[in-house]
C-alpha cells in the first residue's frame, strides 16, 4: 500500500509555481494577484481562508482578503463581486462558501467574471469543462487529477466510482474521469439513494469518496489493489484533541488501507491540493490576461 502525501506534492508544486513567477516578475511581468471575500466567522472557512493566504505567500503571488459580517446584504456582497471584477490588478478570486442562508449562492457565483472564476464554479467554467474546452477546473478535482498523475496512477479503461454528486466535486469528478484528455475512464456515480452503491464499489479499480458521512467506505466494499481517494473532511468530537474534534474522512482508513494499492489519507490528502490546484488557476489567469 502507497500512502498518496498530498502535503508533500502541493509543497512540491507551490515551489514549482514559486520559480516561475519568479521568472515572470524578473523578466517585468505582473506578480498574480489572488482575492478572497470572507462572509462571516465560520471556522471551517477561516481556516480554508487562512491556508489560501499562507499559499498565496508561498507561491510569490499578491493576495487581499475582503471580509464582511454574517449580516452582508446580497446587494452589497454583489457590488464587491462587481468591483474585483472590474478591477485590473486582480488576475482572480474567490467568494468562500458556504454563504449566509439569506444570500442566494448561486447568483453571487454567476456574477463572477468567469475569466476571474479561479475556483471554477461559473457555469460557462463548468459547461466548457463538461465538453472538453478550455477552462478554470473546479480545485478540488483539479487537484485530485493532479495526485493521481504525479504518483502515475493509471485512470485509461479503469473502473471508477464516485460517491457523491455535488456541484463542487462529484459532478465535475465524473466529467474529468470519463474525458479522454484527462482519465479517460469507465465511469459511475453513486449517492445516497443508490441501491447498489456497495456491489458498484466491489468492483471498481478507482473509488473516489466525496459523500460527506464519515467512515463511510468499509473494507467489505473495497477490492483488493484499489486505489482509494478520500475527499471526506468531517470535524468527529474529539476530547483527547486540544481542538475538541478531529478531522476524519468518507473512507475508514484503518481497515480500508490494507487492501489499497494507493490511498489518500485524512488530514494530508487531498484537502493541500485543493488549496494548491486555486494556487495553479491563480497563475493560469494571471498569464492567460
């Protein structure tokens, strides 16, 4: 079993970024210059917010964060898309979910310039990624293509089955699977309402788990010699943790690793290349202006 450190290549990465914004800014290029707008005090968030500020740093790029209390009207949360947007210094950003309930998610993404769009949620980023054009690729995919090419996984003819059929992950992960360019893959996607969900998992080659409910895949489901992507990132009470709580995945790693030719863990998986794959759009706009 290969224990997949997605710590170790988005360091990698950010160095490799790093070094050509060095050469960008030596040869009298514009530094990249990532915002972020922060609604609230939502832990989760602060910390995801945080970690995109200390990569930002990392990589040699600008960033700004804009923060507003949980009572932000939608009208004023707009106004500030609108303002990044016109902005010229600002190569790309990104607008933290969740929102307030009060605001509608969904227009305040469809407000972004989708050449801004660095986390890849506009629907013209998503309808060109669904037929194979040119695009900003949600992060959390993007990052997840980018472990499994860097550890020389191979995807082409493979069974894959993704639990989960978010807007963020699931949804883009089966259109990246199944393209030729990218995974090239035979694909299925399950979610809580399948019925056959364990007997799809049995025998698939890839299992990609993004369902959201923790130690959700067993070893009874995994085949021998899977490769097994955690995406899970559920906060589980935890009194012997100074936090309280820690972080567990959609996979019960204990049982499950044993049978995996390659498994992401929890934390130190996927969550570095989430941060890292905004970090490579950040740059691919700030180049591509």
């Amino acid at each position: 079993m290969t224990l997949i450190d997605g710590k170790a290549t988005a360091t990698a990465i950010k160095a490799e970024i790093a070094e050509k914004v060095k050469n960008i800014v030596e040869a009298g290029g514009k530094q990249p210059h990532l915002a972020a707008v922060l609604v609230g005090h939502d832990g989760g968030s602060e910390t995801y917010v945080k970690n995109k500020v200390l990569a930002c740093e990392a990589c040699g790029f600008k960033s700004t964060l804009i923060r507003y209390e949980d009572d932000v009207t939608e009208e004023e949360l707009l106004a500030c898309v609108d303002r990044l947007n016109r902005n010229g210094d600002v190569d790309g950003f990104i607008v933290q979910l969740p929102l307030p309930k009060h605001i509608d998610e969904q227009k305040i993404i469809e407000a972004i310039d989708p050449r801004k769009d660095v986390d890849g949620f506009h629907p013209e980023n998503v309808g060109r990624m669904a037929i194979g054009l040119p695009c900003f690729i949600s992060a959390t995919p993007l990052g997840i293509m980018t472990l499994l090419q860097r550890y020389g996984i191979k995807t082409s003819g493979k069974k894959c089955v993704i639990l989960g059929r978010s807007n963020i992950v699931g949804k883009p992960m089966a259109q990246l699977m199944m393209q030729k360019q990218w995974g090239d893959a035979t694909v299925t996607v399950c979610h809580s309402r399948s019925i056959t969900l364990k007997e799809e998992c049995r025998e698939a080659d890839i299992i990609i788990a993004a369902i959201g409910q923790p130690e959700f895949v067993t070893a009874d489901m995994v085949k021998e010699g899977a490769v097994v992507i955690d995406v899970g990132t559920t906060r589980v009470p935890d009194a012997t943790r100074k936090s309280g709580y820690r972080l567990t995945g959609d996979v019960k790693f204990d049982e499950v690793s044993p049978k995996c030719s390659f498994i992401t863990p929890v934390p130190g998986g996927v969550g570095p290349m989430t941060i890292c794959s905004l970090m490579l759009n950040t740059l691919k706009a700030g180049t591509q202006r």
